[in-house]
C-alpha cells in the first residue's frame, strides 16, 4: 500500500528546493558569532508547569560498558586531521557497516551496526581521500559487500572542496565520508516516504561513524554544510536517483572537553 496522499511535491522536489550552494555556504561562514541574531541562540525548551515532575538524579558517571569511550568522545570536533591510515579508514568503514565479526560475515547481509527501515539500507558511502597514508588521494565509492573502494576521480583539488564545502578547515583534512541515498531503494518499499526513512537512516548511520571512528582515536563532525549539486556531481550521482544528505570530516580529535 502506497504512504503517499496526493503530495503537492515529492520528496525529490523538496530536497531540491532546500539545496545548498557555495555563495549560501560563504554567507553562513562569514558572519561572525558576535553578529549572529539572538534567535539562533535561543533553545526554549519544552514545558509542563501544571503536570506532575519526577525528579532524576544526575548519574555519578557513564555506564561502565563497552560504550563509555564512545559517549566520552561523542562531540563534534574541527581541526584539520594532517593524516590517517588506510588501516583506520579501513576500519571505520568495516564497523559502520558490518555488525558480524569479519570471520562470520556473510556478503549480502543486511543487518548493519545502524537501524535501516525494512532493511532496505538506502546509504551508500563515499570517501573523498586527500592524505590517507597508502591511499591515493582520490575519490571513492565503498562497496560494503565486499569491504573495497572504487577508485571514481584522482585527487579532488582544494578549490574543488573549497567549492563544494565552504572555505575553512573541513577543506585541509586528511579524508570526508559522504553518505547518499539511494532513492530508488528506499522508494521501492515505501514510496515518497521512503526519503524521510532515508533522512533517519543517514543520521544513525553518522553517528555510528562517529562513534567508530572515535573509538580509533579519530575526531568527526557531522557537515549538513555543502553544496548539493557539485558534490552530487564530484561522486557521479545520477540526481533522480541519488542524493548526497550528510557528510561527515575526520578530524582532530579534542581529549580536553
Ligand atoms: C544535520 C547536521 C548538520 C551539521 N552541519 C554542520 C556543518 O556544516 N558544519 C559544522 O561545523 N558543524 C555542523 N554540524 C555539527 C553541529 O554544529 C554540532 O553538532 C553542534 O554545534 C553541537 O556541537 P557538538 O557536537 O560539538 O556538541 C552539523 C550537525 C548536524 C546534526
């Protein structure tokens, strides 16, 4: 049964008139935090002064399990990381995307260390590389099936990033992980909703890079911040079928929060 009611857009349509381009980027970055307006600072927070409170207790410190280093180095960090190896590369891909133990892992699975609606995993991930010690600079498709890297463009050049991502630090680091949705996948189940399933999926897929990633010692943030179309065009994405809706940095990691 279709979840689609008569939509005046669709989903395509909407993502396209919320496109980013490099000349909204450059305004984003330039205005200085002192002129930033007092509303992008205001978080008013929910409110029920006439219903009953249940006080909670501030816990003593993070659960003491296998996730406690994760939660410790959950934030965003934003200085430019120099240089990683292949080999952590290697692994934040192989852990973001296989939740069995290389030895039991079966090509073809779908059950992934991230939720995906119906397991029809919409993401597909791509690695713009520019110091990835035994990589060359290049970028990248990831086949998760079978844990390798398609070479898709030698090096993109520091005006093509600066194009795509703006002109700070995010240009200078060693390597950015670009998750897409396939729409085709996603919509083949559940129609146009298919994209705001896709939207949830990239989100707890980023995060488990993140946190993949911190746990090699490897700082992250999460970038909404590009413009759609180059870097649709820079992972050859065919727009009615593919779009790019998050990409995360590899960064610094900051141990003093
Ligand atoms: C959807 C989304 C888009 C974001 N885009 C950017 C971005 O383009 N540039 C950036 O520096 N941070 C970006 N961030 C990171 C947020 O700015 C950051 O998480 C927030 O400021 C809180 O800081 P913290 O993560 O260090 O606690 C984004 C986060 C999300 C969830």
């Amino acid at each position: 049964m279709s979840a689609n009611k008569g939509a005046a857009v669709s989903a395509l349509d909407f993502h396209r008139t919320t496109y980013a381009d490099a000349a909204m980027l450059s305004d984003w970055a330039m205005l200085p935090v002192d002129q930033w307006p007092d509303e992008w600072f205001t978080y008013n927070e929910k409110s029920f002064p006439r219903l009953e409170r249940v006080q909670l207790q501030v816990p003593e410190a993070p659960p003491s399990g296998l996730g406690r280093e994760w939660l410790a180095r959950r934030a965003s960090s934003r200085t430019a990381l120099d240089q990683m190896s292949l080999a952590a590369l290697s692994q934040v891909l192989w852990y973001t995307t296989h939740s069995d133990p290389p030895e039991e892992y079966a090509p073809g699975s779908w059950h992934r260390p991230y939720p995906s609606a119906g397991g029809r995993l919409g993401c597909e991930f791509y690695v713009i590389a520019r110091t990835v010690e035994g990589l060359a600079p290049g970028v990248y498709s990831y086949g998760t099936a079978r844990h390798e890297l398609h070479r898709l463009r030698p090096a993109a050049t520091e005006p093509m990033l600066r194009f795509v991502f703006g002109d700070g630090w995010v240009t200078k680091t060693c390597a950015l992980l670009v998750i897409t949705l396939s729409m085709d996948r996603l919509e083949t189940k559940y129609g146009e909703r298919g994209y705001r399933y896709g939207l949830i999926e990239a989100g707890a897929a980023s995060q488990t890079v993140s946190l993949v990633a911190g746990a090699a010692s490897i700082g992250s943030c999460v970038l909404g911040g590009f413009a759609d179309v180059p870097l649709g065009q820079l992972l050859f994405c065919t727009p009615e079928s593919e779009v790019p809706v998050a990409t995360i940095a590899f960064s610094l990691i900051e141990e003093e929060r």
